[in-house]
C-alpha cells in the first residue's frame, strides 16, 4: 500500500438538530471539531415516517386534478 495517501480519521463531535451530541471518527475538519446537522434522522419524514405535503406551485396540482377528475382520483 502506497503511504501518505489515506485521509487522518480524528474524533469529532456531531450535534443533532434537537440539541443532542455524540461522538464519532470521521475525516470531517480536524481534532475535537463539531459538526451541526441541519437534517437527521430523529426529523426527516424519511425516517420519521411523518406526513409529506404537496406543494402546489403555480397551480399545478389542482390543474392537474382538475384535467383528470372524471378517472375517479
């Protein structure tokens, strides 16, 4: 193996948006930096399972409906 190639793994600390912190290895800055995420597991409706809401830019979706709304949607 070539030397000198492969990133410093050093601990950081993650901060979750809830305000929670753990500490992890990563590559991410240097030596005792903190990482805050603005989207984690504990508040994404894709882990959460919470309800998704349609955007209705522009009218689109009720134009949408609107054009479709004899096929029984």
């Amino acid at each position: 193996m070539k030397k000198d190639i492969h990133p410093d793994y050093h601990m950081i600390t993650v901060k979750m948006t809830d305000g929670t912190t753990f500490q992890m290895r990563s590559t991410y800055g240097a030596e005792g930096d903190t990482l805050a995420l603005d989207i984690d597991p504990t508040v994404h409706p894709a882990w959460t399972g919470g309800n998704t809401r349609l955007m209705d830019t522009g009218g689109r979706v009720s134009k949408f409906k609107k054009k479709y709304e004899g096929l029984g949607f």
